[in-house]
C-alpha cells in the first residue's frame, strides 16, 4: 500500500527550494540595503535593521 507519490513529493520539494533559496536571495539584498544605508546615513535605526536582517538571513539559511 502507498500513501504518497514520489514524483509529486520531490516536484514539490524542488518546488519548495526554489522559493526558499529566493526568498534568501531577497533577504541578503535587503541586508545590503541596510547596511549601505548605515554607511551613507549613520544612523542607530539603520544599523539595528541590518542586525535583524542579518539575523533573518541567518534563522533562513539554517533552516533551509
């Protein structure tokens, strides 16, 4: 007996780990961002942005 296919799993895993890897690749821009805005602007808020999306890039690459 089967319960699951496994061509339909592993097109939804491929599937899955196509956005992951995106929405990664968004995050490390925004990182960027923020870090250029705390360069050019030095500012606390900005550098505590580049913190929290440092450590989001991070929770999301260790997830993954």
């Amino acid at each position: 007996m089967t319960l699951w296919q496994r061509e339909a799993y592993e097109t939804q895993e491929d599937s899955f780990a196509f956005l992951r890897g995106a929405l990664l690749g968004i995050a490390m821009l925004l990182t960027a961002g923020m870090i250029m805005l705390y360069v050019t602007r030095p500012r606390a808020v900005f550098l505590a942005a580049a913190g929290f999306a440092f450590s989001s890039v991070g929770f999301i690459a260790l997830e993954s």
